[in-house]
C-alpha cells in the first residue's frame, strides 16, 4: 500500500488466488495498493488497485449528561466524524431548537481533523432549562444522533403547607410537606424559630433528617408567642425558608411577682400602693390585672383582696379607702393572668395618717419674661387644718425637676421662679402640706418664657387669656350694641319727625324736641333744607317731593288723650301745659313744667280706647335719593353689620364672608333701583264725634 509492503495483519488476508480482503474497513485504509507476481523467468508482473473509503456522519458516543447549577452557563458539545460537508442539527425534547426565539441559547461549530464539532451555550440557565437535547449529523452517506441528559440543579424549594400540629404550654408540634429537590436531593431540614414579641428574639434552630417531615419544639416559654419556619438543604446549598407560621403556646400562671412596690399614706383613711410588672418572661402569658391585698399589721385574719384590672389602669397604682385611720397596714401585690394568680410581693408596712393633707391648691401664671415666671394660687378647701407650705415644682422640657419648698406665712400665695432660659417652655405644679404630710399635686401647667425684651403680663392684674379673652370680647360686644341701638334709636325718631312733617303740612325741624303747634295750617309746605339731624344732613330736603297736595282735616298725633288732657287742665287750674302739642288757642300755663297730673293721665287713657282709632287718610310721597346718599346707606350698613361681627367673637369669621356677599348684592339691587316708595298710613287718635 502506497510504496510500502503491507505485513500480515489481523483486519488483511492475502489469499493465493490473489485476493486481498480488509476487514472493519477504516479511513486509514484507504489508498494506492500493488500487487505484484514473480516466478523467476523473465519480468515479473505488476498492477495497481485504488482504494477509496467512504465515511457516512456518526458520533463515536451516543448519550451523557450534564449538571449546571441554576444561574450559570451551560455548554453542551457534539463532535461528529465523516466525509465531509457535514451538518449538526440541536433538537431540544425532539424539536428543533429556532434559535430565533430563544436568545439565550447560541450554536457555534468549526470543522476538526475527522469531521466537524458543534456547542449549544445556554446562558443564565434556568429550572426550565433542564430537559433532553439531542445533535443530528449528516452528510451525503448517512446521518447520526446523538443525546445529551441537562439537569440544571439548585437549592431546595421552600417547604410547603408548614402546620401547627398541636400545642402546649411547653412544646408545640409542627408538620409540613416535602418540596422540590432541586434536581439534587435533600440532605436535611432546618426548623427556625423565635419569639414573636416580648422578651430576647434569639434565633434558635433544629436540625431534622430529610426522612422526616415533622417536629416536635421543646422547652418553649409559656403563654408566648412563636415564629417558625422550615427550610431544606442539599449539596448545592439551603433553600428559601417557608411562610412564617405564627402561635401561642399556652398560658401557666405567673412566675413572678410585682417590682418596684412603694406604699404611701395619702389621709387618714387612704394608702397609695403603685408598682411596675413582672419581668416579661415571668408573664407566662397576657397579664389581666393584679391583686392588691392588705390586713392591719400583726393580725391573724388573711389578707383582703382589691382586684385591679389591667384594662383600667394602665399606671399600675392603686388607692386603698375606708382604713382606720393611724393604724399599721400589710400590703402585698399579686399580677394574674388566665391560668391563675403568680407569686405575692414582699409585704410592705404603711401608717395611715393621725389627720388629712391638704388637697391640691389651684395656681395661676401672673407674669412671664425672659428669665422669670410669677405665680399666684389660692389655700386649698379647709379641713380645719393650717397649711404650713408649698412644695413648688418645675423642669424645662427634658429636664429634671426642681423643687422648691415655700413657707406658707411668708409666701402670701406668690412666687417668682428666676434664672430661667428664654424662649423656653417650663412645667410647673404646686403641692401643698400640713403637719400631716403633703397633698396631692395640683395640674401641671406648661408656660413658656417670652423672648428677650419681651414681658408677658408684667403686672399683678394680669390673669390667664383664658379669663381675658372673654371678658373683653362680652365688654366690646356690650359697647357696640349700645352704639347701634343709639343709632337706631335717633334713626327712628328722625323718621317718625320726618312723617310728621308730611302729614302736618308745616315745616318740622328733626331735633328731636317736641313741637307745638298754635294753629293748623291748611296746606302742604316743602321741608326746608337743613332741617335734617346730623346724619341725614347731606340730603337735600328739596329733594323730597310728593305725587299732589292734600288738605288736612285733624292733626294727627295723639288728639283724644291730648283733648281730654286739655279740657281736664282748664276745669281744675284754668290753663294748659305747654307740653300739649294739640293745635288750640287756649290759656296756656306760664311754668313749663306744670304737666297734667297722674289722675289727669289714668282717666284720659281709659277714655281714649282702641275704638276710638280709625283711618283719617292715606299721603303717598315719593323720595329720591342721589348716589351720595346711597353711599351713606351702604356705609351705614356695612358698620352696623362689622360692629357688630366684632362684637361677638372673631369665631364669627363666617358671619363676614355672610355680611360681604349680602353687601355686594345690595349694591347691585340698588344700582338697578332709582326710587322707592314710602307708604305711610295716619291713624286718627281721637273720638271724631267729641271733635266736632
């Protein structure tokens, strides 16, 4: 074969006849074979026989597996042997893979000395990942496939269904189910768990096989609330931990008693007991409330018990009543809680009082400056008992307070707090004592120094706004309800004048005085100008017109009375008061304060009743009014109506808004209207049959 004698092999058999037969024929076979003869006479003979071996595409292993932790990139190689061109196809679960669609996979082949090899990369590999990939070669003498086992593996599943199986007040017993291996099994389970609330949260953990599923928690706290979870582990790591599952173990009673129990006589018949819970780990569940027993030192009865339940105390105190007064008291403290009573406190011995302490004083702040706060208070109510002083307390806001005690004959119920900061609030409480002790304390008052250069109330009239915000407000509201019924009050007097001038026919002067009249004047006259009151002095009385003149046929105001008047004063003293206005030509008294007597006034009343009364006749007159002398309207209205706004309170801000759309709609009215008319209807006062 190619110049070289071949020797005897295994795969080669050279037979006589000149035939040569090669087994498992492979590449390496082929080539150029000679074949010679030679029997010693002349040249021998030669000839020359080629060889050509096809190789059809096949994979020299057909199967393996590959493991790929999730996250990372897997690659998956193929190496296919035969004549080329050749081909490699990837098939993933027996369909061909579009590379297309799925970005995170890439092809790469390059040829090799014996045909031609191709990888799959899959990046960021995931559980969905893991499946059957297979590699098709081909050529033009045959095809071959090739399979590839993908498991991509992880950390264990959390845990699923975590249950409470059963508890106690020690032990608790958890169940769960089994979760996904992560193509890697699981080694072991790790129960955590914790206290919910209260108490140290010191992680604790157990340890299962992963044959089991169950556990039982031990040596657990009673009446406490737990956390759990579960959570498995392979050799790849620990998975995700399960749901938390929450419960209580139940309740025993209290292992521990009250702390801090202080005891202090209050009066005579009253003891003060106050003390703090149990250490929370004591609990052995939710404490409802506490037992406060007592008994009269050295007696043998057993103790009474007061219940005091949580929910209405949250200051862990209790007060003691109805005891005998100066007598020696066991007290003890019990907590208790839904399993029972816990352990007593140590007994305690208190002395209710020979008498009673003073209540608690009431204090006012009088003055505040930049360094100073001066207070005043009242003697508490009297138990027959002096106050002998004052305990002042106070502390700026994360301070400490300071105390300051006050003899009650020297103080005169004032002091003065100095070297205070500025612009800083303080609280202040008073207590007062006797010879008995001191009372309780009285309420705290926050009261903050003014800045500096500033005094607030720097005198000892000063009192509290709370005092003299109302006061102020009732004494303006006062002032200016006074000066709107004056102003109502001439208003109404200057239009009463103003109709009387209309129906009289002369000119009445509006000064408010009273007008008398000698005779009757048959026509009707035009108001003179400046006749008017101050406030109506800028309305020309030109202005004032009406629709036709009428003839008077009575004056109109008060005749009967009036004529009965008369006639009575000339039967008795032969004149008549100047006062009378009813037109006449009568004697007329020289004294202007003669007047009609009591008598006089009582018998013209009764004379002159309803009855007499009837419509004489009706004057229509008609006013015109300029623009200026509806500005004096508007103004008038918008300062009654602020007035008297002022005059309630400022809370009466939405009276203003009120006030402001009423007037803008009364400008608008007015705008539109240029004249009003004044009806006005006289009434006779006087028996018409007397009259003539």
């Amino acid at each position: 074969q190619d110049n070289k004698e071949l020797l005897e092999h295994s795969r080669m058999i050279s037979y006589p006849n000149g035939t040569l037969v090669i087994s498992d024929v492979k590449k390496s076979d082929e080539g150029i074979y000679k074949c010679s003869v030679n029997n010693n006479i002349g040249q021998g003979l030669r000839k020359l026989v080629s060889l050509n071996v096809i190789v059809p595409a096949r994979f020299e292993e057909k199967f393996t597996m590959k493991n790929v932790r999730r996250g990372e990139t897997a690659t998956l190689k193929c190496e296919a042997v035969g004549d080329k061109p050749l081909s490699i196809t990837w098939t993933k679960d027996k369909a061909e893979i579009d590379f297309k669609k799925h970005t995170r996979l890439e092809k790469f082949d390059r040829d090799i000395e014996k045909g031609l090899s191709s990888e799959l990369i899959i990046r960021t590999s995931d559980r969905k990942d893991g499946a059957l990939y297979g590699c098709l070669a081909k050529n033009e003498y045959g095809s071959d496939e090739r399979n590839v086992k993908l498991l991509v593996v992880e950390v264990p599943a959390q845990p699923l269904d975590v249950k409470l199986k059963e508890v106690w007040s020690k032990t608790a017993s958890i169940m769960w189910s089994a979760p996904y291996s992560g193509n890697s099994p699981i080694t072991k389970y790790i129960i955590q768990y914790w206290r919910d609330r209260g108490g140290p949260h010191r992680l604790l953990e157990d340890i299962i096989p992963s044959s089991q599923t169950t556990v039982l928690l031990k040596s657990l706290e009673p009446g406490t609330p737990y956390a759990v979870t579960v959570l498995g582990e392979n050799e790849i790591g620990q998975g995700q931990p399960s749901d938390i599952l929450k419960f209580v173990t139940g309740e025993e009673e209290p292992r521990g008693p009250p702390t801090d129990v202080w005891i202090e006589a209050k009066s005579s018949s009253s003891i003060l007991v106050t003390w703090k819970p149990p250490p929370k780990e004591l609990w052995n569940g939710e404490l409802r409330g506490y037992f406060v027993g007592y008994k009269v030192d050295s007696s043998s009865h057993p103790y009474s018990f007061k219940t005091v339940d949580n929910a209405a105390n949250d200051s862990q105190e209790y007060t003691l009543t109805n005891l005998m007064k100066s007598t020696k008291y066991n007290i003890v403290v019990k907590a208790y809680n839904s399993a029972g009573t816990g352990p007593p406190s140590q007994d305690l011995v208190a002395k209710t009082l020979d008498g009673d302490v003073p209540e608690a004083p009431a204090f006012t702040v009088v003055a505040a400056s930049e360094s100073k706060i001066s207070l005043r208070w009242g003697d508490p109510p009297s138990r027959n008992i002096p106050v002998t002083g004052y305990t002042l307390h106070y502390k700026k806001d994360g301070g400490e307070w300071y105390h300051i005690p006050i003899i009650a004959s020297s103080s005169k119920n004032r002091f003065t707090i100095t070297g205070l900061e500025s612009s800083t609030p303080y609280k202040i409480y008073i207590t007062a004592s006797n010879q008995y002790g001191n009372g309780e304390p009285s309420d705290i008052l926050t009261v903050t120094t003014s800045m500096k250069g500033f005094v607030i109330g720097n005198s000892e009239t000063y009192v509290d706004l709370s005092v003299i915000v109302p006061v102020a407000a009732c004494i303006l509201a006062f002032i200016v309800v006074t000066i709107v019924v004056v102003i109502y009050y001439r208003k109404s007097k200057a239009r009463n004048n103003l109709e009387r001038a209309l129906q009289g026919g002369k000119p009445f002067p509006y000064t408010g005085s009273t007008q008398r009249y000698i005779d009757i004047d048959k026509t009707r006259l035009p108001a003179e100008p400046g006749t008017l009151t101050s406030s109506y002095a800028t309305i020309p009385a030109d202005q004032i017109t009406e629709e036709g003149t009428q003839e008077m046929k009575a004056f109109m105001h008060g005749g009967c009375q009036e004529q009965c008047k008369m006639k009575l004063m000339l039967e008795r003293i032969g004149c008549v008061a100047q006062s009378l206005s009813y037109p006449h030509t009568l004697n007329i008294c020289e004294d202007k304060n003669q007047q009609p007597s009591v008598d006089i006034n009582e018998k013209c009343m009764r004379e002159c009743s309803e009855a007499c009364r009837e419509v004489a006749y009706s004057l229509q007159s008609e006013i015109k009014l300029d623009q200026s002398q509806m500005s004096i309207e508007v103004f008038s209205y918008f300062g009654g109506y602020m007035g008297m706004w002022l005059g309630i309170s400022l809370v009466a801000l939405f009276d203003l808004s009120e006030t402001l759309i009423c007037l803008i709609i009364y400008l608008y009215k007015m705008q539109k209207r240029t004249k009003f008319m004044l009806h006005v209807k006289a009434y006779t006062l006087f028996d018409r049959t007397r009259f003539r």
